[in-house]
C-alpha cells in the first residue's frame, strides 16, 4: 500500500496553493477533484488580489490567465428606480497592481497546473467520500474510484463552502443558513469597445460596482457587477436565511437586478453565456472551526475564511493553503502529525491578515442578525436616494426645507433621531471589533 | 425583445454543461415530512428549480442540480439527502 506525505481534497485556490508549496517542498503529494478539472465546480465574484498569490507565484501575473487590472472601485446604494454613488479611481492601482477580475475556471486550471508541474500528482473526477481514520487520527481518503483508498500522514480539507469531510469531522456543525449567502451569477458578453467606453477605462483596465440596497429586495445581500475583457459579472447574493423566508426566486432577482435601469444600461446589448450559483461561506469568525487536528488540516471555504466585507475569499483560501503547506513540512521533518504539532498552521493563521481582518468584522454578522434587513436594506437606500432627490431637485422650495427634509427623512426611516445613532455606534462597533 | 433572452430558469441552465448521472445524488428521506412541510419553500430558493411539489410528492430534477448546497442548509426539516454527483459527473462551468 503507496502512502503520502498528504492528500488534499479540492483543486480550489486553497488546495491547489498547499500542493504546490508541498511539492516544491519535494513532499508526495495528491490533488483530488471532483471535478473534470480543477475550476471546473467553482465560481467567484471575482477579483483576484496580488499580494496573496504573489507570495507564493512572483510575477504570476506575467502567466495567469487574468481578465481586467481594477483601476476604479464603486460601491452604489440602490433605490428602486435611482442609484447613489461612492467610488474611487486611481492610477496608482496600476503599477503595481492592486487586483484583477479573473474567472475561476481558467484560473483555478492554471494554478492547480503549477502545483502539477512542481510534482503533485493529479487525481481528477474523483470524490472524496469519506475520512479514513484510526481513532482520533485521519489516516486518508476514500474515494468513489475502485480500490481508491488513499493513505496519508495528512489529509488537507480544502473541499469547499459544503465541506462534507469537515462536518464528518464533527468539527463544526451544519453551517446555519444565516452563516451563508447564496450568489446567482450571470456572464454577460459585450465587444471590447463597449466594455471600455461605458466604464470610462483603456487598455486592460477595469472597474468593479458592489451595490446593496432595494436590488436585494429586502433581504440581506449585496449585488456585485466587475468587468471582465469581453464580458460582465453580474450577480447578487443573499443569506440563505433570508432568502427562506422572502420566498424570493433567487433567478428571479437576478432579472430584477438586471432591469434596474441603472444596471440594465450597462448590459444592454450583451449575450448571457453562462448562468451560475455557488454558496459563500458568510459566518464570520464565530464560524471559523478549530483549523487543525490528529492528521488533518482545514482551508479555504471549507473553514470559513472569508471576509465577506471586502468581498476577499480567494486569497484567504490561498494563504490559509500556503501556511498549511508551510506547518506540514515542519511536521515531516519532526516525524510528528498531531494537532500539537499541525497546530502551528492555527498559529500562522492567527498571526496574519487573515484572522485580524475577520476579528476586526467579528460583530458584523450578529449585527445583521440583529437588524431587520428590510431596514439596512431596502429602506435605509430608499431614504437615502429620496433625501438626494430631494436635495438636487430645483423646484422653489428653500435649501433649508430641502435639507430638513433630506435629514429628517433618514432620521424618521430609522426610528428617530436615538435609533439611527444607535444604529450608526454598533455599525461602526461591528466592523471594528 | 433580446433584453430579455436568458430570462427564464430553462434558458439560464441551458448555459451550463451538465454530464448527467443515471442515479441521483439528491434524495428526499421522507416525503411525509414533506407533505407535512408548511412552507415546502424548496420550490422557491432553489437557483435551478430542482425541487417541485407534484402529485403529493417532492419531485427532484436532480439533472438541473448546479451543486451549490442550499437546500442541503435551507430544508427546514433537513430532509434532503445531499452528496456530490459521481466524479466528473454534474455540471462543468465554462468560466465560473
């Protein structure tokens, strides 16, 4: 029986980023798949940030399959028929660059090719069924291949947001449906020209859009609109606990998303090549499982490493691959694959960016518990863009009578004066924890 | 009206490429926990429309099924059985 250094279950960001530090490292490592090939079950927003991959691919930008270099950042609050605007533009997100849109098909083939090319070997159309453990120990993989037990000295989760395997660990409990949101997605294809002259850009420059407000149709969500080389990402995601109770088809916002007049004139004329769903994993820290065990370690999605605030999923799940990688070369060279020894992945996870971040947006999600969302969501929005209507309306009433209405309008949508300062002290607590 | 080509959930999926299973990997436990079911809000949230209340039964076109798990969390009764198709089976996403 051929026994591993580790087996890693999902070619993702994650699992592919652990298998090439491990394979450069010179450990024997396989990569399983469920899917035909690597990025072939996977969906993104997407922007794919640099500093994350450039750790551990320099200059990957020089090869990877990588669609727009964002120069311009908005975040729109949605009305029904209006739209206010908050965005930054700035050359200064060229060189070098901040991110890049990507799609993950491409780009999850390209990186889990690297990992291949530095010796992991490839174990693709294959599911991993369960954990095999001994004891407390993980040991290796079943798979749905004839014969296809697969042995380890560490098995690395990286199966995604559903993370089968890992509630088989009893690690963490089903994921609530208020710790995920389900995005719908569409990509929409336009000539180049239309592409650049509608978002004011040149060249390989792109523009990204975040919008929340009454697209979400009372729900908690955030739509999200990035420019891709020929084509738009268009998509909205909600929390599935929301989307539970509004009865709310989730393809049926998208088609209101897309006529909002606002988006709608931006896509016009394009051709929908392909429609998609994934879950994104919006627990926050509370939601984060212990990382580390007897023989296994957890990544990514699976683990619910995601700052959901800052749209940033992709380049956590690397890091957190690379700093497994990292704890279980350090491993083989004790000999040692314990959660004593394994855990000093926990401990690099919790000395970088990707635990301070999720702990500085710990109180985000209770809030949004907390809160109805119809408030944050739909009426908050529809105050805001009446009091801006209200105030650039020329129409003989008084600036003053204007700007009274503009505040008080907000004001009484929230519940007066207390209620809306009360409001704004936990929103600003919530992401600053 | 090319606005609204794509519009429907039948044309949205016909995007996707699927390899289809001969066996589901989506099973309802008990339909009388669905026939009990209030809400049988499956028929709504689902983003493929897999499940449908028909002749007193869930039905499930588990060949739509794009893999995302939301009903796997958003059945009340957690009645869903919920695997992942057969290696290299489901859908492959062209761009993602």
């Amino acid at each position: 029986m051929e026994k591993f250094d580790a087996v890693i279950v999902g070619a993702g960001p994650a699992g592919a980023a652990a298998a090439l530090e491990m394979a450069r490292a010179g450990l024997s490592v396989v990569l399983l798949e469920r899917g035909e090939f690597p990025g072939s079950k996977n969906v993104f927003g997407g922007v794919l940030y640099r500093k994350q991959l450039e750790d551990i691919v320099p200059e990957f930008w020089k090869e990877a399959p990588l669609e727009r270099k964002i120069i311009e950042q908005n975040l729109w609050i949605m009305g029904r028929d209006s739209v206010t605007k908050l965005g930054h533009r700035n050359e200064g997100f060229k060189e070098p660059a901040n991110c890049w849109t990507g799609m993950r098909v491409k780009f999850d083939q390209w990186f889990a090719n690297k990992a291949v090319e530095a010796g992991a070997l490839p174990v693709y159309e294959t599911v991993a069924l369960e954990l095999i453990r001994e004891g407390n120990k993980v040991v290796g993989v079943r798979t749905d291949r004839e014969h296809g037990d697969l042995y380890a000295d560490v098995v690395v989760i990286a199966d995604g947001v559903n993370s089968l395997l890992g509630k088989s660990l009893g690690i963490h409990k089903e994921w609530a449906p208020d710790q995920v949101s389900l995005a719908v997605k569409e990509q929409i294809f336009l000539p180049k020209e239309k592409i650049l002259d509608r978002f004011g850009l040149e060249g390989d420059e792109g523009a990204t859009i975040e919008f929340a407000g009454e697209t979400s149709a009372g729900m908690t969500g955030l739509g999200f609109l990035y420019t891709n080389k020929e084509s738009i990402s268009l998509g909205i995601g909600v929390m599935v606990s929301d989307l539970k109770k509004s009865r709310v088809k989730p393809y049926h916002l998208l088609e209101q998303v897309k006529n909002h007049p606002a988006i709608r004139k931006l896509i016009q004329g394009g051709e929908t090549k392909e429609y998609a769903g994934h879950l994104i994993p919006e627990g926050g820290l509370q939601a984060v499982p212990q990382l580390s065990g007897d023989g296994w370690v957890i990544c990514g999605d699976a683990a619910q490493l995601v700052n959901f605030v800052h749209r940033e999923g992709t380049n956590l799940a690397m890091t957190s691959g690379r700093f497994a990688a990292e704890a279980i070369i350090a491993a083989k060279e004790l000999g040692d694959f314990s959660r004593t020894s394994l855990s000093l992945y926990d401990r690099k996870v919790a000395q970088s960016f990707i635990r301070k971040d999720l702990k500085k947006y710990q109180g985000l999600h209770g809030l949004l518990n907390e809160i109805d969302p119809k408030l944050l969501f739909s009426e908050l929005p529809r105050a805001i863009n009446e009091a801006a209507f209200e105030m650039l309306k020329v129409d003989g009433k008084s600036k003053v009578s204007k700007q009274r209405f503009a505040i008080d309008h907000i004001k009484q949508t929230a519940g007066g004066t207390w209620d809306l300062l009360k409001l704004g002290w936990k929103g600003w607590r919530a992401i600053n924890g | 009206m090319s606005e609204n080509k794509g519009a429907s959930i039948e044309e949205k999926l016909y995007t996707i490429r699927y390899k289809v299973d001969d066996i589901s990997h989506l099973i309802i436990k008990d339909q009388q926990v669905c026939a009990k079911c209030p809400t049988k809000e499956c028929n709504d949230f689902c983003p493929a429309d897999v499940y449908s209340w028909r002749d007193l039964t869930t039905q499930v076109a588990f060949e739509n099924c794009i893999e995302c798990g939301t009903c796997r969390l958003g059945c009340p009764d957690y009645n869903i059985e919920w695997v992942y198709p057969k290696g290299g089976h489901g859908i492959t996403y062209k761009f993602g």
